[in-house]
C-alpha cells in the first residue's frame, strides 16, 4: 500500500478512484485523522487520501491524477451522442463512450 494523493473531498476522491480502477489500477479511499484529533474534527471534514494496493502501481497512478488535477475544466463532445462533457471525466456519462482523443 502506498498513498499517492490527497483528495480535496469525497466527490474528488471518489472521481481519482473510479478513474484508477478503471485503468487497472488497484486503488482504495483511505480517511485519514489527524493523530489525536479522533472525535474533534467532523468525519466529512477529515482528510481523504487515495492509496493504491501495488507500489509498481505508484508512478502510472500518479501520472494519471496528475493529469486529472491539471485540465479540471476541460469540455468536450461526445463522438457517439453528442452530448458536451464538462469537467475532468474521460468518459461519456451519457452513453460510456470513451473521450475521443483516447
Ligand atoms: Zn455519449
């Protein structure tokens, strides 16, 4: 197990990790509490970090995020049904199709 990022919330936590697994990567939400904060700071509010099963894994994890953190506000339209994309999914949520540059 190795932690590779540190989510700024549930909704990008569980975006990073829906997208590692589906590029075969094993990859788990872990919430971390600050060491004797335990029953101080609200469960929502405790950090979500993103760790992945295989440290071979690491790097290609890694790069993945990264690129996810640096176009968080890319649109594009879907070759399949037309409909425009906002945001840093790589997917179709309309029809699953892929992002055309893919
Ligand atoms: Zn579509």
């Amino acid at each position: 197990m190795k932690r590779v990022a540190k989510a700024n919330g549930i909704v990008e936590a569980t975006l990073w990790h829906d997208m590692l697994t589906a590029a075969g990567i094993e990859a788990s939400v872990q919430r971390m509490f600050l060491q004797g904060s335990v029953g101080e700071v609200p469960p929502h509010e405790a950090a979500l970090e993103i760790w992945v099963q295989h440290e071979e894994q690491f790097v290609r994890a890694r790069e993945l995020i990264d690129d996810l953190r640096s176009a968080p506000q890319r649109h594009w339209f879907c070759s399949s049904c037309k409909e425009q994309i906002d945001g840093g999914f790589e997917q179709c949520w309309n029809c699953g199709a892929l992002m055309p540059s893919l």
